[in-house]
C-alpha cells in the first residue's frame, strides 16, 4: 500500500512539472509596416528581439520567402540565423516592394517587455542598401502603443494590442 502511495505521488508531480512547464507567454500585437516610395526589388527585413548588449534572442517574423537573400540581413544571419539555424515559423511570403505596406502579427513574449529588451527590425533589398536598425525601439508597453519612423525601408510602423 505504501508503494502505490510513493508511485501515485511521483506521478502526481511528474505531471504537474509537464503540465506546468509551458512555453512563454506571448500578446499579440497587429503590426502594420509602410514602406518608403524606394525603386529597386521587394524588400526582405526580419523582426527580432535583442537584449541590451545587441544579442539576438528571438526572431519573431521573416518578410520574404526565399532563404537565398537571408544573409542581406547581415547582423541577423551572422549572430542567429546563419549560425544557428533555428526553426522560423514567422516566415512570411513573398516580399512587399516600395510603398506598399504589410499587416502582419507579432507575438511577443511578455517576460521580454518592460525588462530592458528591444525590439529590432531589419531591412535589406537586392543590390541596395542594408538598415540594420531601420526601426529600433525599446520593448516597453508606452513604445508598442506608438508609432516608430523609419530609417530606411521602412517608413514608419504601428502597432496594437489584439
């Protein structure tokens, strides 16, 4: 009887740890991106998560479709994409070319806003100029709820919560 007693509360808390370890929690935000009148190819620009000291921790969305012209977006592909090669699953088709403008949503993950984190997007076009920070901004809830002009690309960005 003592051993089913031991065997029941180790599976107890066995499937409390699983059940309680889950993936961070995210909020959406729709994110709509304007682009510049610019001439030239669609642009392909990646938006990512950094810390305080640059480093990349999470992409949260790939504009372009063709793994080909990843390494345009030079920071990204060096310090996460080209070296560790991680699963995207924000990667979104064709890319968007001048003056046209993409709604999309991002989930960003709580734990990461309002602790020193920012959030980066980069942009490139083929045989032109590449922005590493054409938007940059840090990941507070006050920035989230504004707009952020652009230095390249990009034009400007909004963003709502969902």
């Amino acid at each position: 009887m003592k051993k089913i007693f031991v065997l029941t509360l180790l599976l107890v808390s066995a499937i409390s740890l699983v059940a309680f370890n889950q993936a961070p929690e995210t909020l959406n935000y729709k994110c709509m991106i304007q682009l510049t009148n610019y001439e030239g190819e669609g642009a392909y620009f990646v938006v990512s998560v950094i810390d305080k000291e640059d480093n990349y921790i999470e992409t949260l969305y790939v504009q372009g479709d063709d793994a080909e012209w990843y390494r345009d977006l030079s920071a990204w592909w060096k310090n996460l994409y080209g070296i560790k090669r991680p699963t995207l699953d924000g990667i979104v088709g064709e890319t968007v070319t001048g003056g046209q403008r993409k709604m999309t949503i991002l989930k960003i993950p709580t734990d990461k806003i309002d602790t020193g984190y920012k959030l980066r997007f980069e942009s490139a076009v083929e045989d032109h100029e590449y922005y590493v920070d054409d938007v940059e901004f840090d990941l507070t809830t006050a920035n989230l709820a504004s707009k952020k002009e652009g230095k390249g690309y990009i034009r400007y960005i909004r963003m709502i919560q969902q």
